[in-house]
C-alpha cells in the first residue's frame, strides 16, 4: 500500500464561457483565481485556476473553457460531484446567497451525517458544500464572510457501474473504506490534506458519460515531491497500470492512468506550487504562458477573450 499520496490536489473540469466560469468562482463560490495560464495541449484555450490565497494543494478547482462547448451528458465513468469544504453551521448562509444569486439545482441533505448543499455549477457541473471539521484557512479576499469561506476540497464523489476495482485502487494509494449506505461508499484518507474523501456511487445499469462543458475531466491526487511521484508511477505501472510519463506542467509535475471504471487520475506534486512565477499579491491577474507557448503571446492576447479580475 502507498503512502506517499496525501489526498486531493486538483479538480480539473470543461466550460463554455471564460468569463462565466471566472465570474462564478471567484464572485459567486469567493474563491482565488491563482493562475491565468493556457491549455499546454492546446494553448488557445484559458486554464484557470481557483483555490486559496495560494493555490495549496487540496483547494484547486481548474478548467479549460472551450467557447460554445456543448454541454456533457452525465453517466458513469466520471466524477459526478465534487464537495467543497465549509465551516460547521455556514450552509444556511450559502443557501441564502447561492438563492439570491441564481444558482441552480439547490438541495439541502445530510450525506455520511455531514450537512450538505449540492447545486450545480455555470453548465450543470455537479458540486457540494459539505459542512466539516477543518483547521484549512480559507480566502478572506471575497465577501464571503471568513465563518463561512471554503477551505477547500472536502472530495469527489465518482459514478461507476462497479465499485469494486476502484475500491481496491483507492486502498492501494493508501485510502481506507470507512462507511457505505445507499449505494455509496466512502474511502477516507489518514492524515490527509483536508480534502481526503472519495465517494463511489454505483449505477449498475447506466450509461457511459459524454464529456463536455459541466464534466469534470480528470481529478489529481496530491504527493509532496517529484520523488515521492515517481515511487507512486513505479508501484502503479508494476500493478498492470498504463501511467503517463512525468510532465511539467510549470506548477506542479504530473502522470496520468485511467482507473478501472474510466475515470482519469493525476498524480500531481505539491512543488514548485503556484507562486513560483508570480507574487503572492497578485497571483492569477496576468496572462502566464509556459516556455514553450510564450512565442504565441501576441496571437493569443488577441485571441483569448479578456476576463475581469
Ligand atoms: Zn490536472
């Protein structure tokens, strides 16, 4: 079993509009936009990134807006929801703000006895704002008031047609079946960052997912460092698991497997981290191209629509 891997890292999901996206993530959900960067596969589109004051691994929702990308229609092999973390006693508050703000899709439940909120996100994107013991400071820079502020990711919840080998994955990378009803079961992480839970939901007749705006395209797992990465690709590939190899992706390092029920893993490293190129104070504000992409900067800022800080 591994010990290196320390919970969630990133969120990585599809969108229609830039400018939507940005809006509702940083106005509405008062997280950070800590980077404004580009697809590195396809530089023509924006991958923004939002979390805490400094992206810390365990808080970062990403996504690539494709312009008028239709919607995805959900269906197993996916991440079907994603929790955010909030304090004890806050989801009255978001109810209310998510109500005012037009939100869809609002429900109010308990969830493994945790107060939950699921409302959809700017193109159906499934989400959740679980209410969790959690010492994670949250962005005070929004108006959302500190006492309610997200802190972070609380998990991901995956729809599958057949839990079990993905349970079994989950106990490999160090997670441990804790709880199930409904359904559902749960794997938590000792001693992780915060967002540590992982949700299997099993839906033995449905259909396979069709990717598109709203769909969570992969989720990455955090590891400290590039050593610790690449004890994990060694133990995954000696298992039978067709891992990418390592890739820079300017912020963190990252390989990639597809799971036994279809969903896309990352490994990703906490190092070098989001403030490596830009200071603390204005992270996320200017346009950021990696190396290889920085010649392509006066088509792309032509190209790219603007969006409001
Ligand atoms: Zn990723």
């Amino acid at each position: 079993m591994l010990t290196q891997i320390k919970g969630l890292h990133h969120v990585t999901s599809l969108a229609a509009d830039a400018q939507q996206n940005n809006a509702f993530f940083t106005k509405t959900l008062g997280l950070r936009r800590v980077k404004k960067t580009v697809n590195f596969d396809a530089p023509d589109v924006y991958h923004l990134y939002y979390g805490d004051e400094v992206g810390t691994p365990g808080s970062v929702m990403t996504y690539f807006p494709f312009p008028n990308a239709a919607r995805g229609r959900p269906g197993i092999g996916e991440v079907g929801e994603t929790g955010f973390a909030v304090p004890k006693g806050a989801l009255p508050y978001w109810q209310e703000r998510l109500e005012r703000l037009s939100v869809t899709g609002l429900a109010m439940d308990s969830d493994f006895g945790q107060a939950r909120l699921r409302f959809d996100g700017p193109d159906g994107d499934g989400f959740a704002l679980v209410e969790t013991e959690d010492t994670r400071a949250p962005w005070t820079g929004s108006d959302v008031p500190e006492e309610a502020a997200i802190k972070g990711f609380s998990g991901a919840r995956l729809r599958l047609r057949d839990a079990d080998a993905t349970g079994e994955l989950l106990k490999f990378m160090g997670y441990e079946a804790t709880d199930s009803t409904d359904g559902v079961q749960r794997f938590q992480l000792p001693g992780g960052n915060g967002a540590d839970s992982i949700d299997l939901e099993v839906h033995a007749g449905a259909n396979f997912s069709r990717p598109g705006a709203g769909s969570v395209h992969h989720i990455a797992f955090a590891v400290p460092d590039r050593a610790a990465q690449l004890d994990v690709r060694k133990a995954l590939v000696d298992t039978g698991y067709a891992v990418t190899p390592v890739i820079d992706r300017d912020y963190f390092w990252a390989i990639y497997f597809r799971t036994p029920g279809n969903v896309l893993f990352e490994i990703a490293t906490n190092e070098p981290g989001f403030d490596q190129d830009e200071d603390t104070a204005h992270l996320g504000e200017a346009l950021r191209l990696p190396v290889q992409h920085e010649h392509l900067r006066p088509q792309l800022e032509a190209q790219l629509v603007p969006i409001a800080d």
